[in-house]
C-alpha cells in the first residue's frame, strides 16, 4: 500500500496561500461589480503593498521544497 503523507505546510506556504485567496476574493468581487471603486482599491493594495511579501514567502517555500 502507499504511504499517506501529511500535509506539508510552512509559515511561507501559509503566507502564499493566505495571498493567493485574497487575490482570488479580490478578483470575484471586482468581476461582480467591475465599477465598484472600493473592490478596485482593495485588488490594488493587495497586488502593490502585499505582493512583495508574498513573491518572497512563495521562493523561499519552494526552495525548502526543493532542498
């Protein structure tokens, strides 16, 4: 039989992941509203001031991955 494995998680993939269902979040309410100034701004921010933070915990996930 196969071994079953745990789930593999890190601060970093947390953090990747928390980024990539916020943008998802995001994006739905834009697509719902495409004139709603308020999901504008908040896509913006996301993508502006915690992109960078994310991009950087992603590499370093991957690179524990691959080590």
């Amino acid at each position: 039989m196969g071994q079953v494995h745990a789930l593999y998680t890190t601060p970093d993939i947390t953090t990747a992941r928390r980024f990539s269902r916020a943008i998802k979040l995001a994006c739905d309410e834009l697509y719902e509203d495409p004139f709603n100034r308020r999901a504008r701004a908040a896509l913006l921010k996301l993508i502006v001031d915690d992109s960078p933070e994310a991009d950087a915990a992603l590499v370093r996930a991957l690179a524990e991955m691959t080590h």
